[in-house]
C-alpha cells in the first residue's frame, strides 16, 4: 500500500492511500481518501465508503502504472473541490 498527501491546484490537502493487489497490473488498484481539508457531502464516483472511482473498467490496461493511477486520484481530488465549491461534477461522468 502507498499513502501520500497532494495538493491540488486550488491548495486543498488530500490525503489517499493505493492498495495493489496480488493481481496487479491486470486488477485496478483500490484509491481511498484517508483525509482531507474540505468537508465533501458527495457520493459521485464514490464506492464502498471512501473508495474512489478514478477510471472505466473498461478504460484500464494492464501496462498502466501505479504513477498513472496516482496522478488520476490527483485529477480526482481536484474534480472534489471543484464539485463541492460549484455543484457541477468537472471531469467525465
């Protein structure tokens, strides 16, 4: 498992953590988000708890690395802020 705190553009602290299973690279990681600045009421994209959606099923392949999926949560986190500071889900639904 990797943990790490990022910021998005707009200065909000995320804290995500990213669970690789044994099945890596052909599974897709699991992404929380352990922690964060921002109070969001939002399920968007959200399932089983805090676990985060950050790609299709469909859209993975197994050369994709676990950098990738790191930089999609980052995309994640800022589609979050943007969400809760305008009502309006910014990124593909």
């Amino acid at each position: 498992m990797f943990e790490e705190e990022i910021y998005t553009d707009l200065g909000t602290r995320f804290e995500i953590s990213i669970e690789v299973s044994d099945g890596f690279p052909f599974a897709i990681p699991v992404i929380h988000i352990i922690d964060s600045d921002i109070d969001y009421d939002t399920d968007k994209h959200f399932y089983l708890g805090d676990q985060i959606c950050v790609i299709h099923p469909e859209a993975h392949h197994s050369n994709m690395s676990i950098l990738e999926f790191r930089n999609l949560a980052c995309v994640f986190c800022l589609a979050v802020e943007i969400y809760t500071k305008t009502g309006e889900w910014p990124t593909a639904e």
